[in-house]
C-alpha cells in the first residue's frame, strides 16, 4: 500500500520526486524516502508525513526514486524507510507489497555474506540485484531477482552507474508516464499528472526499463514485448486541493457533479450491462469498505425496483463462496482504486471458474480494470482523500441506473438521479456546512456515536459509521433499526448521540419507534429525514427521494465527520494506520 515514484528527465529529480510522493502520499504516510543519482548516491530518509517537507537540498540530479510507506514489516524508523541499498551501496530499490519468502531469501543472501540494516521484507530485494551481478548486467540482475521472489511487488531499482531506472510488477500497481524527454514510475497516474497524460500501464510479469525510451520485457523468458500508451483524460487540477483546505471537503462538494458524470454512459452501455445482469444465473456484487456498503445499499435497491436478488460479498470472503460459481454466474467487482488486493483475487478466483466479470471502476487502467471482462467506470476524477465520498456516491448512482434499466425504466432512474445531484449541491452549500459546524462541536467529545436505518438505509448507517470513526477516531457503530436493542443498546446512557436515517418511506415509523426506544434511555437523537419530529433533539433536512434517498443521507454524515475530523485536530485526508489503495491480503 505504500506509494512508489521513480524519474529519469532534464527536471530536478528531487522536486519531481517530493511532488510525486507528496500526491501518493495517500496510499502510506509512516515515513518516506528517496535516492538521487548526482554525483554520487544520495539518500534522504525520515519518519513523519512527506507533505510537511519543502524542499530538500540534495544538489543536482536528473534521475532518482521515492517512496512513502505503510509499514508491513519491521517498526516505523528510519532504517526501514525505503529506499534500501545493496552492500556496495550502489543499487538503490524501492518496494511496494510482500515478499512472502524473504526470511529464506535473506538467510541464503547473509550465508553470502549480504550485511542486512532494516527488518522489511523489501531489503532482500536490494541485495539479490546486487548478488545477480557478479555475473550479469544490472538489467539482467534485476530480472533474475525478481522472478526468484514469491509474493507481491511493484520495485523500481537504479544502479548509481547507470543512467535508467528498473521496474518490475506483480499483483501491485506500477504505472509508466512518458513525457517529452522525461519518463516516470509511479504507484499511481495522479504522481505525474502534472508532467504528462501519457501513461502505459504495465501488466503482472512485467519488467520495464526506462532510458532514452520505455522498453518492456517479460520477466519470465526476458523477452521484448511491445505496449501501447493510453491517454489519460484525467487532469492536473482535478488532483490538486484548489481552494479547500482538504481533499476531503473538495471531493465532497463535487458531489453534484461527479453524479452527473457517473450518468455520462450511453444509453446502449447501461442496457448492455442490465442485460447481462438478467441473463446470469446468480449475481455476486463484491467490494471492500465503502464499496462493500455500496453494493449491500444497491441490493435494496435491486429487490425493489428490478425485482432481483443480488448476493453481496466482502471481497477477501468472497474465495470461500467458490462453490456456487459457474460460467452463467455473472460477478460485479466495485471498487474506486481497481487496485484492491482482495478484490483482485476474488476475480481470480471467479475467473477460474469460468465466471463472467463485469466492474464498476473509476481508476481507468487499473488492474480490476484490465482484468475485467467489461469495465463500467464512474468518471469521478481522481479521488485523493483516503476516505471514498464523491466515489461512494458515484457507486450507488450507476447501481440506482442499473436497478432501473434491468426493469426496463432507465429513463425513470436517470431522471430521479439528475434530480438528485441537484439535491446534493444544495446539501453541500455553505447554509448547510455551518449547520452541521454547529452539530460537530455538540459530538466532538463523546466517545461513542450510534448510527441506525432500515431498509436501504441500514448501509448507509454502516457506512455513516465508517466515515465518522475512521477520520474522527470516534468510535462509531452502525445498525438495523431494529437491532440495537439486541445488545448493544446497553452502551446508551445521557447524551449519548444516535443518528437516525428517517426517511418517508415504509421505514419511517419503525424507525422513529426505534429512535424513541434509544431517546428514553437518555439518548441524543439527530435525525436526518425530509421531516422534523418530536423525537429529534437536532434535525438535518434532506429532501425526499425514495429509493434514492440513500445518496442524500450520507452527503451531510461526509462533512459531519469532516468537521468533527477538523475540530479534533485529526487530518481528514489522511487519518492514521489507513491507506487508500489497500494493495495487501
Ligand atoms: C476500498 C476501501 C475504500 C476506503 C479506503 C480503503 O477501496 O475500503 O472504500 O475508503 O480507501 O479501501 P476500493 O476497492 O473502492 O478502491
């Protein structure tokens, strides 16, 4: 899950290198690093956020790497802060991923006499190249290590002799940026968007060296093979904060449009995919995270407007449904990054099975991209917050269209869901923000915040929830209506909050029953519903849109656990111990 970046051009490698990690910085932030080769091999390290360093002086240099990190092993210190060198300190490598048979590589490599500083799996790494050349050249060297690794990577090496750079990938993400004169590595498209569009994307099994050109070859047999560029249409200031303070807070009030753009898809496009899903014999909707509360929102949906069941999947569960796939079965991946890991190996193991895949992605040439067999994709921009809010949204939208055009009223849905992005730009508006301001300092101190809906909206509770504690560090729990007094209502004392989902819908009256059951244990009750009530001590208004009405519930719960984030002293873009692109087991 860490973020990797390598240059080789006519700009200053270390400001291209601090700018890409800086915009990585989203997928770890424990610590980072980089190595330039000027005149000799530099290397800077440090524990703590890149984001909080300027510039660093590290004389003239047109050809290095970084990383950020999101440790997997060893402690988060500088000695395991990549990039990690070779005994001779001449290799310098960085690593994205796991090398599942390091400790067996590391023991043969000391039996070599390799002196180790770090405890990361990725250090074995540095010191294989290095022992390939005793015989073969530094490209060669690096394909030999390379195929002798077990588990997942995306490396880039450079040799303080040569003047390219190495990459090589499998089961993590490793992008290519070819600019004028100037060639990148990167984690991700975002890390040189601002220097080109231009990108190849590579795939598992390959090695790519980039000098004067960008040649490829297959790790396995070492032979050339030819790769096309993409253009990416996504731009520079799509990724950058403009006027916000917060990617967060930026990517909620996009809202209105990304909804929008999610609709962009030709009416053929989403009929296709409506077919397929009324063809197939058994619907598995698989996600992680805010995904996966996106796919059980949308199996609501399918029930009531489609009449379909559709059976939702944590994805790293996923495997062990195995045995209900068949080649009629259709899998719906849903993820933003496309990256993954779990998800990823759900299509493998679908796959296998002669399973048809069909995606909703929004990272275009992301691996759940390519490896899917088509690949709706949300066209929200891209999402830099490691929290998913306008990506979320963009989710239950092409879910909502396709509920409808499997039953034959896409016209139906896309009406109700343009209205809907209407909604939510007011949802968003500064009239609003102050009011759930005023909310977030009533909760900023309580230690415990409940959340309850039904229906359609039992997902959104969960993922209100989510939201709330992963960048608040409140501990927040999300329910069916009706269970919280299975148990967990014993946690209910004074002023404790609940959010209540109260929508106009068959819910609503078993929902406000459920909320008095909580107000008479000293419960703190908000309610988000179209209409006020006697039970709600603070009431957040969102206009009533049925079905839909899970896209609007969680627009003002976003910028509640943005301020809540803010008012505690915590970083909404990037909360503690998380990454955006989960690329790990
Ligand atoms: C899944 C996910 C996100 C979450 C965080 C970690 O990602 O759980 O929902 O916000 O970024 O990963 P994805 O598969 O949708 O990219």
């Amino acid at each position: 899950m860490c973020g990797i970046i390598g240059y080789k051009g006519l700009r200053n490698a270390s400001d291209v290198v601090i700018n890409g990690l800086k915009r990585l910085e989203y997928r770890g932030y424990d610590s980072w690093g980089m190595a330039l080769i000027g005149s000799d091999m530099n290397v800077v390290k440090n524990v703590g956020k890149i984001g909080e360093v300027d510039e660093i002086n590290v004389g003239e240099a047109h050809i290095g790497i970084g990383h950020t990190r999101w440790s997997t092993h060893g402690k988060v210190n500088k000695l395991n802060a990549h990039p990690h060198l070779s005994c001779d300190k001449k290799i310098a490598i960085v690593h994205n991923g796991i090398i599942e048979n390091y400790q067996e590589m590391r023991r043969y490599l000391i039996s070599k006499d390799h002196v180790f500083v770090s405890d990361t799996d990725s250090e074995v790494i540095a010191h294989l190249i290095e022992e390939h050349m005793k015989t073969v050249d530094f490209v060669e060297a690096v394909r030999r290590a390379v195929n002798e690794l077990k588990g997942s990577y995306a490396i880039v090496a450079m040799h303080k002799d040569m003047k390219y750079l190495v990459g090589a990938k499998k089961d993590s993400p490793l992008v290519i940026g070819v600019g004028e004169n100037e060639l990148f590595f990167a984690s991700d498209v975002p890390a040189f968007l601002e220097y080109t569009r231009d990108v190849v994307f590579m795939d598992d099994g390959e090695l790519a060296v980039l000098n004067s050109g960008v040649e490829i070859f297959d790790i396995e047999t070492g032979k050339k093979k030819k790769k096309d560029i993409t253009h990416v249409d996504w731009s520079a200031e799509q990724a950058s904060k403009g006027e916000f303070e917060h990617f967060m807070m930026k990517e909620i009030s996009e809202q209105n449009r990304t909804i929008k753009q999610a609709l962009s898809h030709s009416r053929d496009t989403i009929e296709d995919i409506a077919n397929r899903i009324n063809n197939a014999f058994g619907i598995f909707f698989v996600a992680c995270g805010s995904s996966y509360h996106a796919a059980l929102t949308a199996s609501y949906i399918f029930s009531k407007i489609a009449k379909k069941h559709i059976n939702v999947v944590v994805a790293s569960e996923f495997p062990y449904y195995k045995d209900f796939l068949t080649d009629r079965t259709l899998m719906m991946p849903i993820s933003q990054s496309g990256e993954t890991a779990d998800v990823l190996q759900a299509v493998k193991t679908a796959k296998e099975k002669g399973t048809h895949v069909v995606s909703i992605v929004n990272v275009v040439g992301s691996s759940l991209y390519r490896q899917s067999d088509y690949a709706l994709t949300m066209n929200a921009g891209p999402e830099i917050c490691v929290l998913s809010t306008k990506t979320y949204t963009s989710q239950l939208t092409l879910l909502t269209l396709l509920a409808y055009a499997c039953a034959g009223k896409i016209d139906e849905g896309k009406l109700l869901l343009e209205r809907v992005a209407k909604e939510v730009e007011e949802l968003t508006s500064p009239e609003t923000r102050i009011r759930l301001v005023e909310l977030a300092s009533k909760l900023k101190d309580k230690k415990n915040i409940f959340v309850i809906g039904r229906g359609v909206n039992y997902p959104t509770a969960l993922e209100a929830a989510l939201k709330i504690k992963e960048v608040s560090y409140i501990h927040a729990e999300g329910f069916p209506g009706g269970e919280l007094k299975h148990g967990t209502i014993a946690l209910i004392s004074e002023g404790t909050p609940c959010i209540v989902l109260a929508p106009n819908d068959e819910t609503r009256e078993e929902i406000i029953s459920n909320a008095m059951e909580i107000k008479s244990r000293g419960g703190y009750i908000i309610g988000i519903s179209p209409e006020n009530n006697e039970v709600f001590d603070f009431h957040i208004k969102v206009p009533d849109e049925g079905i839909a009405s899970s896209i609007l519930n969680i627009i003002p719960i976003q910028i509640l656990a943005y301020y809540l984030a803010v008012l505690r002293g915590c970083d909404p873009d990037k909360p503690r111990n998380l990454a955006k692109s989960v690329t790990v087991k």
